[in-house]
C-alpha cells in the first residue's frame, strides 16, 4: 500500500543503519554481502520526509511543501 502526501508530518524520521545479516540462510557463514541503509541525508532542512512501501521495498522521499521531488533512497527489506 502506499501512504498519501496529504499535509505535513510532525515527526522527523531517524531510522538506524542496517548491519549485514549475518548468518540468515547461508548456513551460518559470512558471505561479506552489504546492505544499503538509510544515509538520513536532506536537500533541505525544511523539506517533508514520506515513506512509501511496496512488497519489500521502502522508498524514503524528500519533498518540498508543493510536493516537487528533492530526494529518494530506495531500500529493499
């Protein structure tokens, strides 16, 4: 489901890095693989972060109040 644009949030977003998982479905090895976390960076100190998702992919978009596109890091969870 996607989430709508309809005002501003009044919360920031602080999302933590993501480590490697280590041993999930390797059978316990490391395999040195790297996950993309969020950077948390901004265009703009007063732009309006929004977070959408689709099956196993998070977009975090910066926008700025009349919805022009500044930013977008895609995640896949």
């Amino acid at each position: 489901s996607m989430l709508g644009i309809q005002g501003k949030p009044s919360w920031s977003l602080n999302l933590p890095s993501i480590g490697p998982f280590r041993s999930f479905g390797n059978g316990g090895k490391d395999t040195s693989f790297h996950i993309k976390s969020y950077s948390g960076r901004r265009v703009k100190n007063d732009s309006i972060r929004m977070v959408y998702f689709h099956d196993q992919t998070v977009a975090i978009v910066e926008l700025e109040p009349d919805k022009l596109l500044l930013n977008c890091e895609l995640i896949e969870v």
